[in-house]
C-alpha cells in the first residue's frame, strides 16, 4: 500500500514493522508502526509500547538475568540475612517504569522440619535496603507473623538429603533513574544451616541445584 492523501480521510501511511517503522525520525529502526486496530511504538527495532483497541499494553525495556551454580550456607538464626550473589540489578530509563521479577531458589536444611522464609530488599543507588512487599498479615507473633506476608515461608523438607524449590517475586515501583538492587534474604528460626543450590549432606542421591533471577523493566 502507498501513501494516500486524501481531502475527505486525511492521510494513510503505510503499516511498517516494529524493526521498520513507517513513521520516523533519521533513526531507522525507532518510531510507529501499525497493525489491525493497533499503534505500536518501537526503539532500537523493539516494541515498547502498544496501543489496541483493548486499550494499552505495557512494553518491556528491558530484561536482566542473574545466573548462580556455585554453593551458599549460613547458619544464622532469628535475623534476616542476605544469600550472597542473588540479586538482580537494573537502572531504570525513566520514573514511571516498573520492575517486575522472580528468583527460582534451590535450597537445603541442615535439620529437617525447620521454618525457613524469604523476602527481597531493594536498595536505590546504594542507599540503605528497604522490603518489598512488607506489610505484615495478621496471625501470632513472632518471626512466623513476621515473613509469612513477605514472599514465602517454607517448612523444609524431610531429611539432610532433601534438596526445596521455591520462586521468589517481585513487583515494585521504584520512582526513580538510579541503579536498583534487589536482594534475596532469608529468616531461620532454628538453629539449622541454611544451604543454597545443595542439600545439607550434598549425598549424590539428592544431587544439586541452581539459582537463577529473572529481572524486568516495563513501562506503563
């Protein structure tokens, strides 16, 4: 189809791709495309934002990924405490974007039948952490009450072999253009070593697991 320009309908561009938009500046791949009912707004030949006649659908700006294989463990009790190298890292582009994320955790117990939770920090360019998520659910008192509102609160598994799986998400609205961190941590209220991607016996038959965080940035 050619451009039309027309007295009575105005004018018709062409549809284009999101890779090629109809509708630019000097830079070849960012600008506006069409689709049946739909406006879509692309940068560097990716979508991030379109607009159909079921209204506006968010577009992802970006996504980061955290990968862990080697081993954590700890033994605190009764205090939250951070899993070294589970975080998810990312510098929004603009104050309106959103951070939307999950950690895939593998992890084992020292003692079984033990409580363990988990919840996710944030800190904005490099200032003190604040929770996610952090309203508190009401129930009995004690580090229970405390966690069981944050993301998860787990009872491990059955013996030294076990090897847990949980998904840890997130969802937050930074307001910001500073780096943000996102940290994994874990409560224990028992006297248990916590193990990250093994069992407590790390036994052949239980074998081991792996870390991995998915972190995305999407506009509104």
């Amino acid at each position: 189809m050619a451009v039309t320009i027309s007295g009575s309908t105005g004018i018709a561009n062409v549809d284009g791709s999101v890779s090629a938009p109809s509708t630019r500046g000097q830079d070849s791949n960012s600008g506006i495309s069409y689709a049946a009912d739909t406006i879509k707004f692309s940068t560097g030949g990716v979508e991030r934002l379109a607009i159909s006649n079921s209204g506006l659908s968010v577009g992802i700006i970006k996504t980061v990924h955290n990968y862990k294989t080697d081993t954590f463990s700890s033994t605190a009790e009764d205090a939250w405490t951070n899993i070294t190298g589970v975080t998810l890292t990312n510098t929004p582009a603009a104050t309106g974007n959103k951070h939307m994320g999950v950690f895939y955790l593998n992890f084992g117990r020292e003692a079984h039948h033990t409580i363990v939770g988990f919840r996710v920090t944030r800190s904005i360019g490099g200032a003190t952490a604040s929770v996610i998520a952090n309203s508190v659910a009401a129930g009995t008192s004690g580090g229970a009450a405390n966690y069981q509102s944050q993301l998860h609160g787990l009872r491990a598994m059955y013996d030294v072999n076990g090897l847990m799986a949980c998904a840890v998400s997130l969802y937050d609205a930074p307001s910001t253009t500073s780096e943000c961190v996102y940290q994994v941590q874990f409560y224990s209220e028992q006297a248990s070593t916590f193990y990250l991607n093994r069992s407590s016996s790390d036994a052949t038959v239980s074998g081991r697991g792996t870390y991995q965080g998915i972190l995305q940035e999407v506009s509104v």
